[in-house]
C-alpha cells in the first residue's frame, strides 16, 4: 500500500460512532428531499433533476403501484437502462412498500425470463423500448414509465412498509448453479453505510 492508503486502511472504524435511524431507506431520501428539494439529485448528461421533482414523481408511481396491489414485501421488477426513470422506479417501489429486483435489459433473453419466473414478480417497471426488444416476457403487469402519465394519477400514498421488509432482492451470477436470489431489508444494508447519498451520476 502507499502510505496514504495505509492512513486510510488504519482509520477505518475509528472515528464518530452513527446510530442508524429505524427508518427505510425511501423515508431517509425524502427528508432530504424535504429539507432540500431545490437542490439537485440527479445528473444526467446536461439533463438534472432536483430532489423535489424526483420525489413527486417517485410518488406518483408508488401510489400506481400500490393500486397494481404492491405493498410490503411484495417483489417489483426492475428492468431499465440507466436513467432518471431507473432511480424514479427505485424510490417509487421503495414507496410503495414493495422490493425492487433489477433486471438489467441487456441480460440474456434466457436469463431476463427466469429472473422473471424465479422472483414471481406480478408487475414490471420499465420501459416501451426495452419491452420492444424483446425483454420482459411472462405473467407481470408492464408500467411502462416512458408513457404512464404521471401528473393523471390521483390518490394517497398508504405507508405501511417497515425497515425489517424487503429493499430489494438481486441474483447471484449463476457460476456454480442456478442463480439464487438474495433478498435484502432496508435496515440491512444501512449498517454498513456511513453516509447515504442519493445524488446520482451516470
């Protein structure tokens, strides 16, 4: 190692205790959302969005969602290239109490439907585009992010998720067998996190 990165090896787990707030990773983005919604989330290229905007949007999804019947525990396809509509469709199912599972679009078809199979998803974030491509096959309701009208949905969001239900659940590579998916709480991943950021560039 060069001496600075010796420095920081050795610092590692020696400075200010954090206790983790009992809370779900959605929740903690939108106090920050809250307390800063001018302030910019997301960048894209030139594009941003602020965090204002992606928690309105993220909201209106998760109210969508939960009227497809996700609620706490229930797993959420993710299938979307790396975009502003990805991360609404994070937060947006963290919302709505369900567990998001990624899905990359340029997976093998193969591996695409038995992700699909496996999970049992019953609905499917993404995007006309990837669906056209042929992914995203099976028994799952498409929300189609790039033609929901967002701003026509109407309703109230019911929270009802908890910190100890499912964040997400994402699959091993299958190198040694089937592959096998890891289901994983909001509470869980926060313990080894010393700061969560939700400002995001691709």
């Amino acid at each position: 190692l060069l001496p600075g990165e010796e420095e920081q090896v050795l610092a590692w787990g020696t400075g200010p205790v954090m206790e983790i707030p009992d809370k779900c990773i959605h929740e903690l983005f939108e106090e920050q959302a809250a307390a800063q919604p001018d302030a910019v989330a997301l960048v894209l290229g030139d594009d941003e969005m602020t965090y204002g905007e992606l928690d309105r949007r993220s909201t209106l999804l998760a109210i969508h969602l939960q009227g497809l019947g996700v609620g706490p525990d229930v797993l959420v396809g993710l299938m979307l290239e790396r975009s502003f509509n990805m991360v609404v469709g994070i937060v947006g199912i963290l919302k709505a109490g369900g567990a998001y599972v990624p899905i990359d679009p340029e997976y093998p078809a193969e591996r695409i439907e038995y992700i699909l199979s496996d999970s049992g998803v019953k609905v499917l974030v993404t995007e006309t585009k990837v669906t056209a491509q042929g992914g995203g096959g099976g028994e799952a309701a498409h929300v189609c992010l790039d033609v929901l009208e967002l701003d026509a949905i109407d309703g109230t969001l019911k929270r009802d998720v908890k910190s100890n239900h499912l964040a997400y659940m994402i699959y091993t590579s299958g190198s040694t067998g089937r592959p096998k998916g890891v289901q994983i709480e909001h509470l869980r991943p926060r313990r080894t996190m010393v700061i969560l950021k939700c400002s995001l560039q691709f």
